[in-house]
C-alpha cells in the first residue's frame, strides 16, 4: 500500500489554550475521503486548523507534509474587487499552476468568469472558494463545511470534484454537519470531548 498522506496518532488538540479534541487516531492514504461528523462546537474546525499547522498539536503524533495540504476554511478568502477569474489566476500564479479555465468549468462559474466576486452569490462564492482547489495541485485537501451556501446542483458538482480528485490519488478530510454526498469513511468526534477540569470552558463559536 502507498504511504499515507495524513497520519494522526492518539492526537490532542486544543484552541486558545482549551483542550478540544483528545486521541484522535486515523490514516489517510491517496484515494480516501474521510468525513469528520460532530454537533456544532464538537471540534471539527480545530481538527482542520490543527492538520493544516495553523495550531500546535497538544499532545500525540502527526505525519503529513505540510506542502501538500490546501485548505479551504469556512470562510470563503475570495477578494470582492478582483474578478472570479482573477481571484483563481492570483491562486494558480501563487502556486506554480495552470487550469484556470477548468476550474471555473469545474464549478460552473464561466459564465461569472469576469465578474467582481463582491457582486456574487453566497452560493458562487462558495463555488469560487472550492474552484481555488484546483489550481493548488495539491493533493491534501481541508475542507470545512464546504458545502455550505451550495444548492443541490451545486452539492453534486462539488462531490464530483472530490471523486476526480481522489481518483487521481489525491485524498480528503471534509468537516460536514451533512452527508456531503461522497462514498467516505466517518470519523465521529462526539466521543472525542475531553472529560478534564479545563473541558467545561470551551466555546463553541470557535471549535
């Protein structure tokens, strides 16, 4: 079997200094999608935020190479006065990448190609947040609540680009309150709350 891309191994994770997650184990290897279910406030961004080194790892192992993560938080980070095609060619130019155009075919926003992005719809800009994928090239990808704002349509276009994606050898950690609509193992974080003193002031508007 190929190496994995992720690997975390009995993994604690905290956010401003309040424990959140604790012993969270799992491998991800090319091919795989894994889905992260919880509550709201259960830990699913801090999980995310902590495999993409944006915060330290509390306690535990975790394997994977950061260059190859992209990672798409649930804020959008689209730039309202650039147009839809010069936010992706901003990403692409930033990352050494083509496909500019297939992205925006991907996530059918051609027809928004040389609209501000200030003047779309939380729908598109949701769209245009995922179509930055594409122009990464790689092959990790993040992703929290991303069908958030998508219509169906728009849900079905999404889980077709994860099975491209994936097909390709890429592979998947995808935070979702709902079935993201993907053929994915799960990973539910409920049993993973820690049970300390320090437990008890979580805030659940940013876990």
């Amino acid at each position: 079997m190929t190496a994995p891309l992720l690997a975390l191994t009995g993994l604690h994770c905290s956010r401003g200094g309040v424990p959140v997650l604790e012993d969270v184990s799992l491998t991800l290897h090319p091919g795989e999608a894994v889905v992260v279910r919880g509550p709201n406030g259960s830990g699913k961004t801090t999980l995310l935020r902590t495999v993409a080194g944006l915060q330290p790892v509390t306690r535990g192992a975790m394997a994977r190479d950061g260059d190859s993560i992209a990672y798409v938080p649930h804020a959008n980070g689209v730039k309202g006065t650039l147009s839809v095609a010069e936010n992706l060619a901003f990403w692409a130019g930033l990352h050494g990448v083509d496909g500019v155009d297939a992205a925006l075919d991907a996530l059918a926003l051609g027809a928004a190609r040389n609209r501000r992005a200030q003047t779309l719809s939380a729908g598109q800009k949701r769209r245009l947040a995922l179509a930055r994928l594409l122009v990464t090239g790689r092959p990790l990808w993040l992703l929290d609540e991303p069908t958030d704002s998508l219509d169906e349509a728009s849900v079905r276009l999404f889980a077709d680009l994860v099975r491209t994606h994936l097909a390709s050898g890429g592979a998947a950690l995808i935070a979702s309150h709902v079935d993201p609509g993907l053929d994915a193992r799960v990973l539910d974080i409920a049993a993973l709350k820690p049970t300390g003193p320090d437990a008890r002031f979580a805030d659940e508007a940013f876990l």
